[in-house]
C-alpha cells in the first residue's frame, strides 16, 4: 500500500505547531516517546474482549501480561485495591460508574459546569444529564470556593443516590472526608473525577480522595501524562449496595459490577496499544524523577498565578493548589471576551482555552475568561524562572489584540523561548 503522505504532512504539521508553541491547555501533557511507541504499536490489531486471564478471544497471553501490568501498576500508584484500565476516555469511565451503580432516571448531585464541573457530571447535553436526574452544587460568589456546607443542605433536599466530586476548572483541593460524611448522612455513594489533578494526588501534592470515595475515575492524558484514556479505581472492594447478585445468587461485588458496566456495559474490545501505553505511564508516574516534575508543575502554576495577578487579572478563588488557574480577564479588560482573547493568543502560538468564570454573564462561546494549565510546558522543562515572561507575553497580546505588529512581535518571542526547550528532538 501506498504511504498516506497527506496523512503522515498533517502530523509533521502537528508536531511543529506543538514543538513552535507554549502550550498553556489544562487537559493537555506531552506523552514520553515510550508512550507514542506504545500508543502507536501492533497490539492495535488484537482483540481482548474481557479481563486478563478471561478472555473472550484466543491469542490474548501476551496482552494479558501487559493489562495485569497495567492494573498492578496503577493499583501500587495510588494504594488501591482494585483498578480497571480499559476505559477508552474519562467520559467512558464516568458513563460506565454510572451505569454501573444508578438505574435510569435516579438522582446525582455533581459539580455545576459553569462553575467548573464537567459535562458528565449531569449537564443535560451529556448522558448524565439525560438518562438520570442531575441537581448540582457550585462556588460561594464572594469567594470562589467550593461551600461544603451547601453541598450537604442540597444533597440532603435532593437525596441523590450519587455524589459526584472533582472538576475540569477549579484550582482548589477539595475535601474528601467531609463529602463522604454528606454521603453517608443521605445514603449515596461518592464518585472522584480526579481526570485533571490526578497526577498531583498519586505524588502526595494534594489532598487523597481514596480512603475516602467509593469509586476514582480520572483520565490519563492530563497531569498523569499518559496516553488518552480513562481508569476507574476503588480503595477498598465492598459488596454492591444496590442489590445485584451473580449467577449464584451471591451478592456481586462492586469490583465485578463496576468490571461489568465497562465491559459489555459501555464498550467492547479494549484498546490494548493505549493500555500498554498506560502500563508505561504508571511506570513513569512511580519514579522520583515524576515527583520531582509534579511539584514544579505546581510552583510554575502558583508562580504563573501570581504574575497574572501582578498584571491585573484576577484569579478565581484568588489562586491556586494545582495544575491550573481560571483567569477572569475583566477586571484588566472589560471589554475583551475568553474568546477573542484564545483566537488572538493562538495567532502568537499561545494555546489556551477560553473559559466561563463563574456566574458568567456571557455566552459559553464567548465566555469572560480563560483556563490556563502548567502541566505540558512543565514536561518541556519551563520553571518558574520562564513563568514571568510567559505572563508578560499573554498580556501584550491580550492588551493589543488588534496590532499586527505586537502579535507578531509576541509570536517570534514565543518561538525564540520553546525552542530552548526541545520537545520530540528524534521526530
Ligand atoms: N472528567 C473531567 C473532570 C474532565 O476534565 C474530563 C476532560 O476534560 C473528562 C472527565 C472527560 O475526559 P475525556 O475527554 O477523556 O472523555
């Protein structure tokens, strides 16, 4: 056959938009050229329907190895019990939780999207919001922040059988033993979507939802730096409250509900390139060297936070514990909208994404704000002494967003600074 050269000039392009550019998207790393491999390896062509070990195909002994790889490494990084690593995206592990634990139409409480939730956290353009009955809970307008003793008079008034936690834009650690009290005082169980600041949770950074959640969904492309993908983990296996029993007439346990909702539940064949590519991630994430990396994706945060303040702009909640910040632009400039502010950051190859801030008066395509994440330019080897100037550009762009001269100006800065800091240098 022959090569797909349209194809193959596409992905050079690629690469160079990403090896030209700060890359400042919260949901966005740079996977270890072990990952690509992997990712782009010949176990694409396998077929593995079910777990290790049970198969519903031949010819699965040597993915088994590499899957049971996989979930003993993920389960030592977090101090699980148990872990299930097919889930092809963070949006598959939610829908298979959900599947697994609700019936249609039953309530969840989840945290509002325009305050930072996400959509399968009940928004009624999402499955979530369309097969059960979502109420949400959002931030305290004075302060930002999450109000847990708001949380817990809704959850008391709506009596959902699922609380859910975790956020794709909000900068602020969440308490996990107080949420698990409001669950157990209404009787529902509690889900961690901990997609965004997982990697920040396996090193210790923040505050740890296992001990006390039921059930861990995160995705693997963020913080953790793997792949494109999606893990559900649970502390401690417990039997299923909701009543289901095997064909034994045992009552199942929550491992094998949940292993069911992901499989034949919500998907079919698992995706066993990715999950080797998971395998190496969880490695990785295991070593000092990712500990070392976490941390300075928090102080670039903490440091790129306080330049953007110095410069005018407000933070939401006032700062940041993480990854990432949501940047209100109104207070510097009123009139500029989140998206006016994306296009003209992306014509100086500054990626962002424009963001609503909370209670926001403008349309989610127009937005008041942007979201700014630390975890891809970390991986390039940005410290806090390039977080200033990274600052300084955002602002010249953003305070002249119509001078042709400045953005260019902006845009040859930007280029001159990324490429100290190669990305694929064997691409
Ligand atoms: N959950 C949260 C909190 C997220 O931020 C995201 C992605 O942005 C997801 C789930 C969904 O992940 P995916 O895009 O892999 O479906």
């Amino acid at each position: 056959m022959k090569r797909d050269q349209i194809v193959f000039d596409l992905i050079q392009e690629e690469l160079q938009r990403q090896e030209n550019g700060i890359e400042l998207i919260a949901s966005e790393n740079f996977v270890s050229p072990q990952v690509l491999e992997a990712a782009g390896s010949i176990l694409t062509n396998k077929y593995a329907e079910g777990l290790p070990f049970k198969r519903y195909y031949g010819g699965c002994e040597v993915v088994d190895q590499i899957e049971q790889l996989a979930i003993d490494r993920l389960k030592q990084l977090f101090g699980v019990a148990w872990a299930n690593v097919q889930p092809h995206s963070g949006s598959q592990a939610n829908a298979a939780v959900m599947l697994g634990v609700l019936k249609p139409g039953d309530k969840i409480l989840g945290f509002d999207l325009s305050h930072g939730g996400h959509l399968t956290h009940g928004s009624p353009v999402n499955f979530s919001g369309q097969l059960y009955t979502p109420s949400f809970y959002g931030v305290d307008k004075e302060t930002g922040l999450i109000n847990f003793d708001k949380i817990r008079e809704i959850a008391i008034k709506e009596q959902p059988k699922l609380i859910i936690c975790g956020a794709s834009s909000y900068s602020r650690d969440w308490d996990y033993e107080t949420l698990r009290k409001i669950a157990d005082e209404v009787g529902a169980l509690l889900l961690a979507d901990i997609s965004h600041p997982s990697g920040m949770i396996a090193t210790g950074l923040l505050n740890n939802p296992i001990p006390h959640c039921h059930i861990i969904t995160s995705t693997t492309h963020k913080t953790l730096r793997g792949p494109r993908g999606g893990i559900i983990m649970m502390g401690e296996d417990f039997v299923n409250p909701m009543g289901y029993k095997n064909l034994k007439g045992e009552p199942k346990m929550m491992s094998a509900v949940l292993d069911g909702a992901v499989f034949p539940g919500t998907q079919g064949g698992p995706l066993e390139h990715i999950i080797a590519a998971k395998a190496i991630a969880f490695g990785e994430a295991l070593t000092d060297e990712y500990k070392t990396y976490m941390k300075q994706v928090k102080t670039n945060a903490n440091v790129l936070a306080n330049a953007m303040v110095d410069l005018g702009y407000a933070v939401i909640s006032g700062g940041t514990d993480n990854h990432l910040m949501l940047i209100d632009l109104r207070p510097k400039h009123p009139d500029l909208t989140g998206k006016l502010a994306e296009n003209t950051l992306v014509l100086c190859d500054i990626t962002i994404n424009k963001n609503a801030v909370p209670f926001e008066t403008r349309s989610p395509f127009v937005t008041s704000g942007i979201r700014l994440g630390t975890a891809a330019i970390t991986t390039r080897g940005l410290t806090e002494s390039e977080m200033p100037e990274i600052a300084q550009l955002i602002d010249e762009a953003l305070t002249n967003p119509t001078n042709e001269v400045v953005i260019a100006s902006v845009k040859a800065r930007v280029h001159l600074l990324m490429k100290k800091f190669p990305l694929y240098p064997n691409l």
